[in-house]
C-alpha cells in the first residue's frame, strides 16, 4: 500500500510503501551540523500512523540511499534549533 505524506500545506514530501517511509532528496538539503537528514516531527508520526517502521533516504544526485529504524531513528533524534545545510 503507497501513502503520500504531505506537509501541513498539502506538499508531498515523501511515501509510506508498506512499513517504509520513502524520502527522495538532493544532497544540498543534508545538514551540515550536525550531519544527517531532517524530518517534521508531524510527518514521522503520520508515517508511523500509517504503519511505517523503517525510513529510506534516496539522494537522487548520488545514487546513496540511508536507511534506518523509525524506532532508532527516533532514539538518536534531538531538536533542531541551530542547523547549516549546504548552499
């Protein structure tokens, strides 16, 4: 089963396909400081409404996908207040 995940505006930012929260992004939106992907808070708890328990990151100008547990994902998770992502 295929849902989309959308922001608070209505964007689709990403998919659930079965238990996988399915991201695909270009490498100048990794963060810098400290290094790693984002997510909205709201959209990892849809994703786990909606039966996600893994999240893929595809970078599609690398071909490098990240994947991990939404359960050690959400372990290793903090708030960003302070962020640098490439320009």
């Amino acid at each position: 089963m295929r849902t989309p995940m959308r922001t608070t505006d209505g964007r689709i930012v990403a998919t659930v396909i079965d238990d996988l929260l399915h991201k695909r992004v270009e490498s100048k939106h990794m963060l810098l400081k400290p290094l790693g992907w984002a997510f909205d808070v709201t959209l990892i708890k849809d994703a786990v409404k909606a039966g996600a328990s893994r999240i893929e990151v595809v970078v599609s100008d690398t071909g490098i996908t990240y994947s991990v547990s939404v359960s050690l994902f959400l372990s290793k998770a903090s708030a960003l207040t302070d962020i640098s992502i490439h320009s």
